[in-house]
C-alpha cells in the first residue's frame, strides 16, 4: 500500500470525533458460561473530522488534500490530539518492553490504569522527527540517530561481530567463529552467510561449546550447504544483562481515508460541509 510522508492539516482539525475499537468473539452454553476471545491484537482508531465551521481556504486545503491521497488509496499521517506524545513510563521498545538480541527494536506506546494488571501495547510507526528522545537505563543516548521516523524502528547498538568460518549440518547447528567470546544463553543474530542462508537475519540462544565453536540448538542437517562468510552479532540486551531502553516525545498514527468518495456539500456562499472519516493503519504491510 502507498504513503505519503504528510499529515492532515492539524490547523483544520476542529471538532473531530475519535474511536478505538477491538473486536472481540463471545460464545455461551446452555448453563449460562461466556467465553470471550480477542480477535484485534490492537485496537484500531477510527476517526471523523468535522470541517464545517473552517474557512474557504482551509476548505479547499482540504480538498486537495483527499485528492493528493486518491481518497483511501494512500496512507498518510493523523495527528490524534487524544493520544500523541508518550512519557518514559509509557514508551517502550517491543511489545513486552524486553531486548531479544536482534539488530531492531520497535517502538510501542504501552497503556495501563491498574499496575496489578498487565497493561496493552501498541505499535507506535510513525514517531515525530525531533521529538523523541530515548534513555537506556534512564540515562539519555543519542540512539534517536538511528531511530528510522517512518517505521518506528531502531537500529540497536552492535556489541560485538565475529567472522564465521564453519556451519556444520547437524543436528545442533555447531558454528566455527574463532575466539568467539560469547556464553551460553547469549542471543546471537547470524548475517550475510553465504550458502546456509536460511540462517541470516535470525537471533539464537546459544550454547558454547569452546572459545571457537558454539551450537545454535536447532537441526542444520535439511538446510543447504554451508559456503562461505558470516558473522555472528551480538546486539545490545544480548548478553541478558538488564537493559531498560524507553523513549519519549510524540508520534503520528497511520491512517487513510474510509471512503473513495467524500460529499463536499456546500451550504451557503464560503462554507462546505466535508466529514471524512479515517481509519488507522497498524500492519504496515498492508
């Protein structure tokens, strides 16, 4: 689906309404007993914008605006005044606010009323540019430099790379990578094999077998064949030491419009009454 890095007129969002919806399944027995089950793993924003009381001018900045996007065709960003910034106890990197070892971390904004409970997260992929700041271990770092704005992901520091020499096919995938220095339970990515490529770009717990050899603990023996080149990174949160990465600062959400066609009514000489609705985007795959 296309984007376009742009956001609705904040100046000319008067009077909008806003919705967050989860859906949810429920079935019932013959004694009574409700069973529920979640289908949305986030809600999804919904979003209606009054635009009756706005200018001539704002009125055709409007206009110009749905046709830019193709009515639903292109995404864009909405700034929702409800819920736009996030604190350092609401920002976290990936869903459980836990570094896995891999090269990426995304953002997500997590919302909770009652500490006894666990809180729902979500998603936050598109950040404002200049506003966000990030903390390890609440001390300020400079990693907003590798924070990429129209995704919401950051590129997380690289501890340590080895060079691989060998993948065996066995059955508890054994790597040669000399003077490795990694221990057991490290999360390690492996990256740019030639040959065993169904490898790269995925993070192992491993288990270290000498200072040259370590095993990932899954079966190599159905992957192809072992080439060349390689190497075994070590991210930041890695080494299962307590890394506590948080952020905050301000985020769009990615919407599009609801509908194709909107109804431009006008209602005396400058005026026009416009209400186009929105819907947030959560999977930018989509």
């Amino acid at each position: 689906m296309d984007y376009y890095n742009m956001r609705f007129p904040v100046e000319i969002e008067y009077n909008y309404t806003s919705a967050m919806g989860f859906n949810t399944s429920r079935t019932q027995t013959s004694s009574g007993y409700i069973q529920n089950m979640i289908n949305f793993k986030y809600p999804i924003g919904q979003f209606q914008v009054s635009t009756a009381n706005n200018t001539e001018d704002a009125q055709k900045l409007i206009k110009k605006f749905f046709m830019q996007v193709k009515g639903g065709g292109i995404h864009f960003r909405f700034k929702d005044w409800l819920d736009y910034t996030a604190n350092t106890s609401e920002g976290i990197f990936n869903e459980d606010g836990l570094l896995v070892g891999d090269k990426y971390a995304q953002m997500f904004k997590k919302y909770q009323f009652d500490t006894n409970y666990a809180y729902t997260s979500k998603p936050v992929n598109k950040p404002v540019l200049d506003t966000v700041n990030i903390y390890l271990n609440n001390t300020l770092t400079t990693y907003h430099n590798q924070l990429n704005f129209e995704t919401g992901q950051l590129e997380l520091p690289l501890i340590s790379s080895k060079s691989i020499t060998a993948i065996a096919k066995d059955a508890v995938g054994t790597v040669t990578c000399i003077n490795h220095g990694f221990l057991t339970n490290y999360k390690i990515r492996l990256d740019n094999i030639i040959g065993m490529s169904e490898l790269n770009g995925i993070v192992f717990t491993i288990t270290k077998l000498t200072n040259d050899t370590f095993k990932l603990n899954i079966d190599t023996t159905q992957l192809n064949a072992y080439v060349s080149a390689g190497n075994a990174e070590l991210y930041l949160g890695g080494d299962n030491t307590t890394q506590i990465l948080t952020w905050s600062g301000e985020f769009d959400l990615r919407c599009m419009f609801a509908n194709d066609s909107n109804d431009f009514v006008y209602s005396d000489y400058n005026k026009v009454l416009f209400t186009p609705k929105f819907i947030e985007i959560i999977n930018e795959n989509l």
